[in-house]
C-alpha cells in the first residue's frame, strides 16, 4: 500500500489503474492523504530464477551468510540451499522479476571474498534464466 496527496491519486488512479480502500488520514501538514491498492494483474509479467553456481573457493558458512544476507532466507534454508548447490553444482535461490532477479545476481557478484578460505579470489558465480 502506498500513501498519496489526495490531487496524486487521480493521475496515478488513471495511470495504474489504483483503486481507493477508502482509508484517509491526514499528514503533517493537514493535506488528506488517500491509501490506495495496486490492481495490475502480475500474472502476465515474466519470471526468472536466480542460480547459484559451484565452486570449491567457499565454505558453506560463507554461502549460508551471503544467502542470509541477500536474500533474507532463513539459516535453515540457506544450509539446505548449500548442501545442494555443493550436490548438484547449482540451485535456484530466488524466482522474481527480471530486473530483481539481475539485481539480485549482481549482489551475489559483489558480496565478496571469502575471508575464510586464503586462496578464495572473489565472490560466487550466479546466473538468471527464464522459468519455462
């Protein structure tokens, strides 16, 4: 939900296709402020995965704390996510849109070495691809 000047929430009603909940509530400076709901169909907007790829130049604490920290996973899920990608060279780590999923990747791309592992040159390897 996002708050609006009530002369905003025509043009955006407009734009968007918004419709009001019917909720107001003034803001600071006394202008009414309209809550409005998002009502575009994002069924039809593509899908991608996020893909963790293998090395052998991080630890599982490392994957587990990078899964943590970017995507919000829990610790369980992210030890579940390391043991597969270990496993099977790869796994999806998250499904979104296309430009989340690129963001995404890139943050795995820029997370770092791993300070554990000496020899470790930088971060991990991810890649996106369409659902199907």
């Amino acid at each position: 939900m996002e708050h609006l000047r009530a002369d905003e929430s025509l043009s955006l009603h407009n734009t968007l296709r918004l419709r009001c909940s019917g909720t107001t509530t003034p803001d600071e400076e006394g202008d009414v402020l309209t809550v409005v709901e998002n009502d575009i169909d994002t069924s039809l907007i593509p899908r991608y995965h996020v893909i963790l790829l293998d090395d052998n130049d991080h630890s599982y604490d490392y994957v587990i704390e990078m899964l943590m920290d970017v995507f919000g996973h829990s610790q369980a899920t992210a030890f579940d996510m390391a043991c597969t990608v270990d496993k099977d060279g790869r796994v999806i780590v998250d499904t979104t849109h296309k430009e989340r999923a690129e963001m995404k990747r890139d943050q795995i791309h820029a997370y770092g070495a791993d300070w554990r592992i000496p020899h470790c040159k930088g971060s991990m390897s991810a890649i996106i691809e369409p659902v199907e």
